[in-house]
C-alpha cells in the first residue's frame, strides 16, 4: 500500500523517538573483537603461569622466554600474528599504549646506543633507529631480521619487552593477573577477571566498527525488500560531489579530490536513494548518527557537518530531500539539542529510527518516487494485479513507471503472470509479502490509541504516526507474520 503520513507537531515527533529509541546495539562483550582478544589475553597469561611455574622463573622472565620462543616459528605470517598478540597482551596489562610507546621506545634506544638492525639480503647490517616506531612496525622488523640473524631478532624483541616492563610495578601486576588467572582457568566466568582490562583496550575500535552496525542493519532491510545495491543505494559512504562526478562521467572522484571541492570539512552521506541511477524524483540524501551514551563533542561536530554536506548537496542536486536516521540512548539524554537541531531543520524533510525503517524510510522512497519491489509486490497482493492499473498508480507519486518495471520485477522473481495474463506475487517472495502486508494492515488501520481503550482485546503500536497509535492486533489470524514483526521490534504489544 502507499503509507499514508500525518502531520505531527514536534512534541508528538520527540514523544515517539522516546517510545521507539533502541537504546544500544549490543554489549561490547558480544562482539567478535571481545571475544578474540580475551582468548588471546587468557591463552597468554597461561602459557607464563605455566612455564613460571615449571622452569621456577619470574613472571617478567617467564613471559620474555614466551615471545622468545614465537622466534622459532618458520612461517614469517604465523611468527607475525602470534608476536603482535604477546605484545597487545602486553599493553593490556600494563595499561600502556602503543601511541606513547612508539615514540618513547626510540629515544630508549637511542640514549641507550643500541645498534639496530635492518635485513637487507641475507645478512643483517646496522642503521639508524627510527624516530617512531609502531609495535607492529617493530614485529615485521623482528621478524624479517631473524631469517638472517635470530640472536639480533632476539636481542631486538627482549629490549622492547624489558622496556615495557621497566616499572617494577608492571612486573607485580603482570604476575598477579597471571596468578590469578591460573587459579580461575577453571572457572566457567574466567574470563570475568580481565574482562574490564580487554574492554577498555578494545572500546574505541568496537566503537568505530560498532557505527558501521545501524547500516548494516538499513542494507539488510534494502536488501529483502528488492533493492540492489550500487544501483539503489550505495555500500559506503558518498559525497553528493561523488555522485554528481559519477552521473556525469562515471568515474568517481578520490577522497582527496572529494575533500578539495567540497572547501572544508563535511561529512559524507551514508545512504543515497537512489545511488548510480538517473532518477526523475526527489533524491534523498541519509545521514546515520547513533549514540548509545554521551558522546558530545562527537555529536556536536556531525551537526556542524552535517549542515555543511547538505549545503552542498543542494547546490548540486535542487530537489534533494535530506533525511536523518538517528537513534540510540544518548538523545534521550545529554543529546537531546543535537537531535532537535537534526531532525527539526528546516531542511530535514523526515527522520527515521532502527524500529521504524519499514514504515518511515518505506513512506519517504514512496513519496520521492522510488518503489521497491516489495512495494509494488504488495500492491499487486492487495488487489492491483491489472498491469496497467498498477503502473498508474505507482505513477501517481511523479516518477513514471512503464511496462519495462513490470518485465524486470518479473526477472527478479518477484511477479509472475497468470493464465488471465493478470500479474501475481512470484512463489519464492509469498513469505516476504505476507509479513509486510500485515505491516501494512496494521497502518492502514491504525490511529492514535485513547487511555480507554478495552484492555480485553490485544492491540499493537507502531511508529511512523507519533507515540501510542496503533491497532486491534490480528496475531490470530496471522500468527506467524505477527511474531515475526513483534520480533524484529516493528511493532509492539500495547499494554
């Protein structure tokens, strides 16, 4: 169906952000990063318990023994991994960093007239200590000098690891993590012991990759309604110069030439409907903020960028529409400002949140012009199954559909032809239809829910239409769809 739209006034807009927020995307303990650095960190520190306890060593020569043996390793790729392990291991625990480290380490060496080497060939020579010098920078070296000489390798490896542990304090704090965790190795929460440690190392990076989650979660929805990438909407973020260059030449402009045109800071456009097509409509332009916590000075900035990337989109492309896609905690917070200014520009023509892509983001593409074959599959299930019928009311919105739509949906396998020669939804896309045609029932349905309403019969809410609207819930007749847009948080249960 064609989503239908009310006005609403800000307070109505800021009361259904609040009832339809998702406030995180997950615990930074879930992650993939997490997970791998804690098996590291854990299969680490029982390797030294173990050897300390074995050979009757110290922690500091126990570990030192450790990444000496990593040396031994023939494969330079396996020799590589294991040793930036030991040492991001090493950081962990000592709480240093390899941003201070890589410019302390040099001037150690250099005060310390260390010879340091470099292969060339199959022999090691002499050259001049580096004025910075990354842990990983420090790996290859290592590694590439113990092919000709690994007592060099040797000695190399051993002064970076006696000056991370030059603090005696390090030393005790290494011994007694490693103590600690041998003693609750069998422990089923193990790994609750240096779980703050790993958190706090790996934050900033789950962070950076986490942001990328809410458009991976916006692509995914894309993707199951018909929408192909590229063509539809782009896989990484794009400048509205990008896109003007590609329209006119198809070659892409590089970041640097992008930066230069563009006179200054701006951010970059997360989505674009549609992306490397010629399109007749409203061409919309998404930016993606998601803030779980207070992360201000962030925030602020995306604002200030953000105005100016749409400054220049809009020099380019007249009719843009600009839409934001903002959610999480943080603007039900501290944040609140940032998100008002966002979402009520004066040139901010709709926002959407996680919950609320099938209705919001559906309903803009369907006002600019842009149908998705989910659209016009579940026009063709509601009844329009005339192709003619079809093509002029999809039409309807400005943008002209023709019979070559039609054809291409057919290859797509999202229609067919009966024997009438009238159009039906295709076998294969029956499941996907039905959830959100029921979606769209729910809308068509819906309005906005009094305080009264009889508690005896169940109702849903949805977000699109302010806070509290919804509908008389048909689970007992579509149980299966309903479930699964109760599960996907697309609609909710009043209560």
């Amino acid at each position: 169906m064609l989503l239908p739209r009310i006005e609403l006034t800000h307070q109505d807009i800021l009361a259904e952000f609040d009832q339809w927020v998702t406030p995180t995307l997950g615990d930074i303990r879930d992650t993939e990063r997490f997970q791998a650095e804690a098996s590291r960190l854990a299969s680490l520190l029982s390797k030294i318990a173990n050897r300390a306890t074995t050979l009757n060593l110290d922690i500091a020569s126990a570990f030192k023994a450790e990444v000496s043996s990593i040396l031994s390793i023939t494969d330079p790729l396996e020799c590589s991994r294991l040793l930036n392990d030991a040492i991001s291991a090493l950081f962990l625990v000592t709480a240093k960093s390899d941003n201070a480290i890589k410019c302390q380490f040099p001037i150690h060496l250099k005060g310390s007239r260390f010879i340091y080497p470099v292969a060339r060939a199959d022999k090691v020579e002499e050259t001049e200590v580096p004025k910075v010098l990354k842990a990983t920078d420090l790996v290859t070296r290592i590694v590439a000098v113990k092919s000709a000489d690994i007592t060099r390798a040797r000695i190399l490896l051993d002064a970076y690891v006696d000056f991370l542990l030059s603090d005696p304090r390090d030393v005790y704090q290494l011994a007694a993590l490693a103590t600690a965790h041998a003693a609750t190795s069998d422990h089923p929460g193990a790994t609750s012991l240096i779980a703050p440690l790993i958190a706090f190392q790996v934050r900033g990076s789950v962070a950076a990759s986490g942001g990328h989650e809410p458009e991976r979660i916006v692509r995914q929805a894309l993707a199951e309604w018909g929408l192909v990438s590229n063509d539809y909407f782009n896989l990484s973020d794009a400048t509205a110069v990008q896109l003007n260059n590609w329209l006119a030449t198809n070659e892409p402009l590089s970041g640097r030439s992008l930066m230069a045109s563009t006179g200054g800071k701006t951010r970059a456009f997360d989505f674009i409907f549609p992306y490397q097509l010629e399109f007749p409509g409203h061409r919309i332009f998404v930016q993606s903020q998601f803030y779980a916590g207070d992360a201000g000075s962030v925030s602020h900035k995306n604002v200030d960028q953000a105005i100016n990337a749409r400054r220049h989109a809009q020099a380019l492309f007249t009719d843009a529409w600009f839409v934001e896609y903002v959610d999480g905690a943080g603007y039900c917070g501290s944040l609140r400002r940032d998100l008002m200014h966002l979402i009520f520009a004066s040139d901010t023509y709709d926002f959407y949140q996680i919950r609320s892509i099938p209705i919001r983001l559906r309903r803009v593409m369907q006002e600019s012009g842009l149908f998705s074959p989910l659209d016009i599959a579940l026009l063709v299930s509601s009844g329009l199954t005339a192709p003619g019928k079809l093509l002029s009311t999809i039409s309807s919105a400005g943008v002209s559909y023709t019979e070559s739509t039609i054809s291409r949906l057919i290859s797509l396998g999202w229609l067919d032809y009966d024997e009438g020669d009238m159009l039906q939804v295709a076998d294969g896309r029956l499941d996907v239809v039905a959830i959100y045609s029921l979606l769209d029932r729910y809308v068509a349905a819906g309005s906005e829910l009094p305080l009264t309403i009889d508690r005896t019969e169940p109702y849903v809410i949805f977000p699109g239409f302010g806070a509290d609207y919804g509908a008389k819930s048909l689970q007992a007749d579509y149980p299966v769809e309903h479930a699964i847009l109760l599960a996907r948080g697309y609609i909710a249960e009043a209560h």
